[in-house]
C-alpha cells in the first residue's frame, strides 16, 4: 500500500539538491539541515538581501522563477542607516 503524503505536501514545494551559494550567507542556521522546499520564502528573501547578483541568479535557477516572481520575495522593511 503507498504511503499517503500530508494534506499540508505541496508538490511545488519539493525541491532537490542545494543551490549553489556561500553557506556564510546563512551563518545563524544550520547549512546542511536547510529544507529548501520548505523554507523557499525565507531562503529566497535572505540572498536577495545578503547575496551577489550570481547568487541571487542561482536562488533564480534552482527554484525556477522569473525576475518580476523574484521581487515579491524582496524584504519590505529595509533598515537604513542615516548620516
């Protein structure tokens, strides 16, 4: 008999393997624990605030999203330091 998934599974949340990005930019949680499917709104928000452009098109790639889909991701609050 197969296994029945969770009526919380989302098939678009199922990703495989690990994008290719700097650990660094996750220093507060565990690299090689991280669910990418799971977690795609926060790992998506933390390289477009933390990553380099070649970063941020591989979070692009590897979850396989326009440009324009890209932006709604972008952190609202945005701290500025004022001088």
């Amino acid at each position: 008999m197969p296994t029945q998934l969770p009526a919380s599974w989302n098939a678009s949340e199922a990703v495989y393997g690990v994008p290719n990005i700097r650990k660094i930019l996750f220093w507060d949680t565990d690299f090689e624990r991280i669910d990418w499917g799971t977690y795609k709104k926060y790992v998506i928000g933390r390289v477009l605030e933390r990553g380099t452009k070649e970063e941020i098109n591989e979070i692009r790639r590897f979850y396989k999203i326009s440009p324009s889909e890209l932006e709604k991701y972008r952190n609202p609050n945005k701290y500025k330091i004022h001088s």
